[in-house]
C-alpha cells in the first residue's frame, strides 16, 4: 500500500476534490490542475458542509480567538520515487496576504502525517512546500519555471496551469 493510500484511508472522503482545477468559486479564480506523473490526493477544505459537521470543521477549536480556524484552500498530498510531500496552496483575489492559511496548511499537513505514521506504525517524513496563488492576467508561455521560494519558504505561482510534479522535486 503506498502512503497516500494511507493518507486516503485517514481523511474524509468529503474533502477530497475529484475535480481537474483549482478553484475559489466566490471569486471566480479557476486554475488548471495537472497531477500526472505522479501518485496523488487533492484535499479541498472550501467545501460545502453537510449536516454532520453543523460545527465546522473544527469543532472544538474557539471560533471567536482571531484567526485560529483559517485554514488554506488545498493540501495535495503527492508521492514519487520514494518521497511523500504536502503542497499546501491558497488562492486569493487581490493582494491580500496568505501566509496565516498558508502556515495553518503547513500544521493540519503535519498533523495528518502524524496521524497516518501513528494508525499504521509508519515513520513517514512529509517535505512541505507552500504556494501561494493570487489572481492576475496570466501569460501564454510555452517554457516552464523552476520553481523558486521566497524569504518565507512560499512559492508565488505565476503559471497557467498548476502541475503537481514540478514541485516534487
């Protein structure tokens, strides 16, 4: 069984986005999503909420403390040749900054590895990378970044398309 297979069996199939983009539908951003080449699950946490979660998706945590249920909009968990990463991605209208969801992406990631190392008996290392996603006027090119992170560890996506193997490296 591979590790986002474990990752698979420990998160709620209500959260895992099926679908080929990247999205924050209330303002109407849509990025392609390409995740060939490698093994991977989508974790959406803006999702629409049934009845049994009437407390949100964290529950026990206090909602009137500033700032402590954000939460970023995507964690792909991916896997290749051997290593299992959390991409943990916000996107945003504007200018507004990301690194509150951002760094709240990077602990649920942690806590979910943790979580699936402590159910299966596994000492897996999870690399973490962060993306941060602000809606533009994207440019057509045909020759593709290398990506490169900034001063707090994040990654300004500039790029058309979001392909997940180009940040498993």
């Amino acid at each position: 069984m591979s590790n986002i297979d474990l990752f698979t069996n420990v998160l709620n199939s209500d959260f895992v986005s099926k679908e080929n983009t990247l999205e924050e539908p209330k303002e109407n951003m849509k990025i392609p999503l390409d995740n060939s080449g490698c093994n991977s699950i989508v974790f959406k946490f803006d999702t629409q909420l049934g009845k049994e979660f009437k407390g949100g998706i964290f529950p026990f945590l206090n909602r009137g403390e500033t700032g402590v249920c954000k939460v970023c909009d995507y964690i792909i968990f991916a896997e290749q040749n051997g290593k299992t990463f959390a991409i943990v991605i916000e996107l945003k209208l504007g200018k507004d900054g990301t690194q509150k969801q951002l760094n709240s992406g990077i602990c649920i990631s942690t806590f979910i590895k943790d979580t699936v190392n402590r159910v299966y008996n596994k000492k897996i290392k999870l690399i973490q990378r962060k993306v941060s996603i602000h809606e533009f006027k994207r440019k057509n090119r045909t020759k593709l970044k290398e990506i490169e992170y900034n001063e707090n560890n994040t990654h300004i996506f500039t790029q058309n398309t979001f392909r997940v193997q180009e940040f498993l490296k």
